[in-house]
C-alpha cells in the first residue's frame, strides 16, 4: 500500500469555499464600516457649518452669513466642507444663504428609508419635513 501525501479535490472545494464565504463576510462588513464613517463625516460637517453660522451671528449684530466666503474669510471657517465622497447624489447643498435663516443638508448613506429628495428649494422643504435620508442644520435663534 502506498502512502499518498496531498489533499483529495474534495477537501480542496470544501476549504476554497469556505475562504470564499469569509472573504465575501468581511468585504461586506468594511464597506458597511466605510458608509458609517462617511456619515459621521457628513454629520461633523454639518455640525461645524452650523458652529460658524452660530459664532457668526453672536459676533456680528445678529445676524447670520449671507455667504460662505463670509465665515472662511472672518475666520470661522478653514474652508467650507465638500462630501466625503463627492459624487453623484452625495455633493452637499448649503442651498441659500440668508442673514436672517439659514438650512444646510447632507445626504446620508445609512438610512432606512427611502425616498428622494425633495422638488423645489430642496434644503428648505428637507428641513420642514425632516426627511430621514438628510441630515439637517438650521438656525438656532
């Protein structure tokens, strides 16, 4: 009886598959962990365009800026933010600016609802609705 060393094709397809499974699980996962991490990008985005506005409007008689070059230039901001991914329906909309009000929206990744974005002044109409799809800063005064 001769002794054979080597594995039968069997046990080569069962463990093939097996890493074929585990590869597809983490490709999954670590594209799920990249729409989370571009979300709280977003979020942290908006968060420090609506910080600025704040300051802003404590700073300059009330009222808020009427433009992005207003909150880069008086310091407030580096730079206004661009989306994470900045490509197709992911490119932020500051909409229009006010002194009296203002509404920016980001699109999120990671929302269960659907939906798309609204007709007609879209931040404004996304920040009467509260749509799940955005997330919306307003002012706070």
């Amino acid at each position: 009886m001769k002794n054979k060393k080597g594995f039968t094709l069997f046990e080569l397809l069962v463990s093939i598959s097996i890493i074929a499974i585990l590869t597809a699980l983490a490709t999954v996962s670590y594209s799920l962990a990249q729409r989370k991490a571009r979300d709280a990008r977003r979020t942290q985005d908006m968060d420090a365009v609506r910080k600025a506005q704040e300051l802003f409007y404590s700073q300059n008689n009330y009222l808020y800026a009427a433009s992005a070059a207003e909150l880069t230039t008086g310091g407030f901001l580096e730079k206004l933010p661009t989306d994470p991914k900045n490509s197709g329906e992911y490119v932020y909309d500051f909409g229009t600016w006010d002194a009296l009000s203002y509404c920016f929206c980001a699109k999120l990744e990671n929302s269960d609802l659907d939906g798309g974005k609204p007709t007609g002044n879209a931040t404004d109409d996304l920040c009467a609705m509260g749509n799940g799809d955005y997330y919306c800063v307003k002012q706070q005064q």
